[in-house]
C-alpha cells in the first residue's frame, strides 16, 4: 500500500525539473495543464463513479444507518443504537449461521482452487484440443446457479439420484447427501465448486503463461524432475495470482446463499443456513430491516477484514 | 468551488423538481371516481387470468355507469414485501385480494379498514369459518370470493398391491397400513419438511387433526408443544423412522410433479389440491386416483383458506370499493372465478359447477377446511419450527424436546412483538 502511493509520487516529479529557468514560474504553467487533464480524466470516470456512488457506497451508508434503527416496512423507524448489535451477540442463529459459513469456506475454497489449479496445469501442458476443453471447462460457470443446484439436487437425491445409483451398482449407499448434517456442506460445496472453477482456472492459466519460458528451461536443464519444477519453480512464481484467486474464492464462499436456497433450504436443522441466508430471512421474509443491515454490516466488516489479511500477504510478496 | 456545487446543484434542483412534478401527475391522474384494484394469478393460466378479469372490469362499469375500474395484474411472488411498500408510501390500490393471515399484519399497520358494509343482508351466506378467519374485534376486514381446500389423495394402485382396500383415513389407519405399503416398496404418507415449505400443508393439520392449536387462546404465547403437538410430532417421526415417509422429505417442498407422491413412490397425501388431484388423473391413469375425506385423529380437518377482498383504510372511493365487493362477492361472479379457477365457493348457498370428476370430494371437504390462527408473525414462526421438526426426523432430538426448543424460540419471538 505504502509503497504504491510513493512511487505514484515519485513518478512526476522529474518533469519541473526537466523544465528550464527558475522553479516558481516554470512550475506554474505546468499545473493548470495537469489539473485540466485531472479534471478531463474525472469527467471519463465520472459516470462509473456516480453509479458507484449512487448504487454501492450509498447503499452502503444508508445500510450503515439502519442497522442503528428498528425500521418497519410501513416506514415508521425509530433510532435504537447499538441494540441490534447487541441482540446480534446473543442470538444463537447468528453464530451458528456464522459457524456454517465458516466452515463452508473450510470446504469450498480450498476445493475450487484445487480444481481449478489441477485444470489450469493440464491445460497448459495439453496443446491438443485445450480451446475446445478451456471452453468444456468454464462453461458451467456461465450457467444459473440456480439451474445448477436443481441438477445437482437431482443428482444427490437420497431416493432416485444419479449418485445413489452408481453407488447402488457397486452396492452401496444410500447415501443422503443433502438429508445428512455430517455431508450436507461437502455435497453442497463440490456443486459450487463445479460450477464456478472455470474462472479461477482462466485465471490461473493467464498467470501460468506469464511465467517466462526460460525459467523453467533452466530449471530443466539443472535436471528439476516435473514435480520439484511444479513445487520450486511454478508455484512460487504463480504465488501472487494464487493469492488473488484465494481472496475472490473466500469472498464468494462468505456470501454463498443461492445453492442452498435452492438445494436445501438451510436444512437439515439449519446445518446448511449460512449468514446470508439468515440475513435473507431477517429481512426478506421478517420485514426486520435495522437487525438485517446489522447482519449485512457484519459481513462485511467479515469480508474486509479477511481482503486486507490477504492483501498484506500478496503485498509483502511483490 | 462554492459556485461549482451550485453549477452542481441547479441540475439535480431541477430533476427533483420534475420528478415531484410527474409524482403529483400520477396522483392527480386517478379520479375519485376510480377504483384500483391488486389482483394475484388464482386462475394459474396467465391468459384466462388477464382475459377473466379484463371481463369483470367491463362487467363492472356496465353494471356500474359512472365507476370505473382498474385491476392491476400482480405476480404472487413478493407479494408482502409489495403491498407494505405501497401501503407505507400511501399509493397502496384501493382493493386488494387478501389471505387471512395476512389481515392482521396490516391490520396491525393500521392499512384496513372494516368492509361489513358491502355485504350487508348477505352476511349469512358464507361459511362461518371463511368470515371468522378474516373478522378482528367483531369487524370482517375482507370478503371472502372463494375458498381453497386440500384432503386426502391416494394411489389406489399402491394401495390395491399392499392388498389395502380401505384407504387409511385415520392415523391409526395410517400406522396399519405402513408396514403393508413397505413390503411392497412404497412409503405411506407424503410430507414436505423442507424450511421453505409451508406449515399450514404440513405439520399443522396433523397438529389440529391431534386437537392442538399453534397459540394459546390470547396468542401471546406458542401452545404448538403441548401433548397434541408431541402426539403429532411423534406420529410423524415414528412413520419416518419406519421408512413410511420418503426420505426425501427433508428436502421437499409440496409439489405433486416429479415428487415422491406424482412419482407414485408413496400411498397417499393429506393436503393435496384439486390441481394436484387433476395431475395425478392425468399421469396414473384415472382408475388410479381415489380423493377422500381430510385425514382424523382427534379431529377430522385440512388446511383450507378464503381469499378475500380488502379496502385500504387511505382508499379515496370508499363507496366505489365496497360496490365492487359486493359485486365480486354475488353468485355469478363466484360461479365464474370457481369455474376459471379450480377454487371452491365460501358462499353456502352458492355451489361452483364443475365438470370434473374430483370437484364433488373437494366440495365435500369444505365444512372441514381451518384457515389456521391469525398472527402477525405467523411465517416467522413457521421459519423457527421446521428446522426442529428437522431435528425430530433426523432422530437429533426427541419431539418433546424439538417442540419445547421451538416453543421457547417462539415466545422470545411474540415477547418482541409487544
């Protein structure tokens, strides 16, 4: 952080100085030139910034102030202070909704960039048909989650489910996936894992071509077998994209609603009830908006908390 | 920079300016003379929808010169979330159709006011329990123009291989019939205990078939895990465990297709829809389907509602409002929404006809129907029972024990509503 803003600083000074004659006046045309080009360059950000603005940092402000009321859908609110965060401390179902997204993240993550890394690897080796896989690959990230977790509820159905029949031929099972508290988030975890690794690996792959060549040549030519390669080489130079590919991954897997909405309905006995769902419900279906944006803020202060671990750690790299 | 946030602000001056202009406009379009109207698809077809209640606008104002009438179209979904928003910001219609449950929320809001006015010397007429479902305080908030109902629907082919030739009406009945049912591969009785599944198809009627109730009489506190309660649960968790309710159960949520019920995987349901019965005609096989009585234990009772008519209290034609209720509420207008749309008649001396051969069991389940007790945080409480009710099937908890957590759940939950 600190040192991208000093070499941002850094970066015009040479041009006073390359200006001949005396500083004071010679500095003086230079900065109306400068401030004109600012001034050109705000109004082409003009329109993201005001979307931004109006759509996402005001929203976010206005969610800031509710979580301090006790707002009613008629319009009626009243200020209550730190009350909601109060009884947020003590309700059970937000530490067990936290405890499942947690533990969600536990599942998820290292899942997808396993996947997508795994993927990533073999693509950049395989030269034959790797557009057409690149493609197989990332399609299911660019499908419904919604359509994607009908599947795959079908798939893990205790009665009739395409995994309960293959492992009925090898006698086994059956197996009920999303009826299981132990096996409801792994199942529900490898769905949305398989649905969105596909851009993880594209972004991998990117990062895996941007190695130069000649390093791993070297390192072939010193003898590396392919997995000390892999291990020394690669995944060291691969480590600021693998940071980044982990913080986008925790993030999703913080905000993880739709598939269980659709797969399970939080069930069995909340065992798959994260904290969005129960943000949904508080605010959705309970009309509790303040304890709702309460909820919401938390999460975020959550997310924050986590990108700025993360972006510490992918800084002290480069 | 001052006269620059000025440049700034005439624009934005100017568009707030135009914008509470147009607002006014809208306002000012609507004479008093008009009526709006919030209606929900009941007749599932989206084109019969739009072309019955384009109808009843023209029938109106012919029978009507000099009111008009505009029924806007609304989709069920986020129904809630809506109307409190239009009630909150005054631009609420002047009529909407109205569950039971949800009359005392608005109520609550202060959003209705008392409509005994438009069906003044017709009062007797309808089923005492579709007005005592919409009446608060001695004042009927909306009026009823149809009524649902749900019963009992068997597989008689399931049943006929189990070598059952009663179909279980009783929960004794049931119990006797699990064990036949499993030898031959099929599970008894359907339920759906998915969080997102409504309670009022599936826990509470065996709760009231049990003799319990939801609420004590004053509704301040949850009365659903007394011995009643304990007995159905019990019910329940005891043909689970036996293999007699799918074990999809968890994860289900009601719906006849491509369910353990349409898949001809269980016997029989207890809150099954002339839709669902008119579905399983079609995909058993006629012979197949048997509709009976809503299922008895202690009481013999299902899950049936009104829809209603209500005015909103801000309603600028009081007198417009209450002549279209009393318009909608007349035989022939519930002749003919029944007729569209598959729903039965809350009118006792009003009878829909019907040329399907399930309508007649349906009609006969009416007197049985129990609209389920009024609360304001009715669907809250249902989100705190079913993950228990979870609990009890996946053996975690005992009933008693899965109650008793839902029911000090539910009494934090009504203790924060006073």
């Amino acid at each position: 952080m600190t040192a991208g803003t000093a070499g941002e600083r850094t970066a015009p000074t040479p041009e006073p100085v390359a200006v001949p004659g005396p500083p004071l006046p010679a500095g003086r045309p230079a900065r109306p030139v400068r401030r004109r080009e600012a001034r050109v360059g705000l109004l082409f950000v003009a329109p993201m910034l005001l979307l931004f603005v109006v759509f996402r940092f005001g929203p976010t402000i206005g969610a800031a102030f509710l979580s301090l009321t006790d707002y009613r859908l008629s319009g009626d609110w009243r200020f209550i202070g730190a009350e909601n965060y109060a009884r947020l401390l003590q309700d059970d179902l937000f530490w067990s909704s936290l405890g499942v997204t947690a533990l969600y993240t536990l599942f998820f993550v290292p899942l997808t960039v396993g996947l997508s890394l795994g993927t990533a690897l073999l693509l950049h080796r395989t030269v034959w048909l790797r557009g057409f896989f690149r493609g197989v690959f990332f399609l299911p990230y660019v499908t419904s989650i919604v359509l994607a977790a009908v599947i795959w509820k079908w798939i893990y159905d205790v009665e009739d489910g395409l995994l309960n029949a293959v492992l009925g031929v090898l006698s086994l099972g059956p197996v009920d996936f999303l009826g299981d508290e132990r096996l409801v988030l792994p199942a529900i975890a490898a769905t949305s894992a398989w649905k969105g690794f596909g851009y993880s690996m594209l972004i991998l792959l990117a990062g895996l071509q941007s190695i130069p060549r000649e390093v791993t040549e070297a390192a072939v030519i010193d003898g590396a077998t392919g997995w000390r390669r892999l291990r020394w080489v690669t995944l060291p130079l691969l480590r600021p994209v693998l940071f980044f590919v982990l913080v986008i991954e925790a993030i999703g897997a913080f905000q993880v609603f739709d598939a269980m909405y659709v797969m399970t309905a939080g069930g069995p006995v909340r065992a798959s009830y994260p904290l969005v769902y129960f943000l949904y419900d508080t605010g959705f279906k309970f009309f509790d908006f303040g304890y709702a944006s309460a909820l919401g803020l938390v999460l975020f202060l959550v997310v924050l908390v986590f990108s700025l671990i993360q972006r510490r750690l992918i800084g002290r790299d480069e | 920079m001052t006269t620059g946030s000025k440049r700034a602000l005439a624009p934005l001056a100017l568009l707030t300016a135009a914008s509470l202009l147009a607002g006014c406009g809208g306002d000012g379009g609507s004479e008093a003379n008009d009526v709006t109207v919030w209606m929900y698809p009941v007749i599932a077809d989206p084109k019969a929808n739009s072309a019955y209640w384009d109808q009843v606008e023209k029938d109106f104002e012919t029978a009507h010169p000099g009111t008009t009438v505009t029924i806007e179209e609304q989709p069920w979904e986020n129904r809630d979330e809506k109307l409190a928003t239009a009630f909150g910001s005054g631009k609420g219609p002047d009529v909407v159709l109205l569950n039971p449950d949800q009359v005392p929320q608005y109520l609550g809001n202060g959003a209705l006011r008392p409509v005994d006015k438009a069906v003044e010397g017709i009062k007797e007429s309808f089923l005492p329990n579709a007005l005592d479902a919409l009446t608060h305080d001695g004042k009927l908030y909306a009026v009823p123009i149809y009524h649902t109902v749900t019963t009992t629907l068997y597989n008689k082919r399931l049943l006929d291989r189990a070598g059952i030739d009663k179909p279980p009406a009783t929960w004794d009945e049931v119990k006797a019939a699990a064990p036949k049912l499993k030898r031959v591969g099929a599970a008894t009785l359907d339920y759906s205990a998915s969080n997102e599944a409504t309670l009022n198809l599936n826990f509470y009627p065996l709760l009231w078939q049990a003799g319990g109730t939801v609420f004590s009489e004053d509704g301040k506190k949850a009365a659903f895990n007394g011995p009643e309660g304990v007995a159905a649960l019990t019910f329940l968790t005891d043909l689970y465990k036996a293999g007699a309710v799918p074990r999809s159960a968890l994860t289900n949520t009601n719906i006849f297709a491509d369910h353990p019920l349409g898949k001809q995987q269980v016997a029989m349901g207890f809150s099954s829809t002339l839709a669902d019965a008119d579905l399983a005609r079609k995909t058993w096989g006629a012979g197949n389907v048997v509709v009976g009585k809503p299922l008895r234990n202690a009481e013999q009772v299902s899950f049936g509602v009104p829809g209603g008519l209500g005015v909103n209290a801000k309603a600028r034609n009081v007198a417009g409002a209450e002549k279209f209720l009393a318009f909608m509420a007349g035989p022939a207008r519930i002749q003919s929404l029944g007729k569209a749309s598959g729903f039965l008649s809350p009118r006792t001396d009003v009878t829909v006809p019907s040329d399907d051969p399930h309508a007649k069991r349906f009609q006969e389940a009416l007197p049985f129907a129990y609209p389920g007790e009024p609360s304001p945080v009715a669907r809250q409480l249902m989100a705190l029972i079913a993950p228990e009710i979870q609990a009890a099937l996946t053996g975690r908890k005992s009933p008693r024990e899965a109650l008793d957590a839902a029911a000090a759940q539910a009494d934090d939950l009504l203790a924060r509503q006073r």
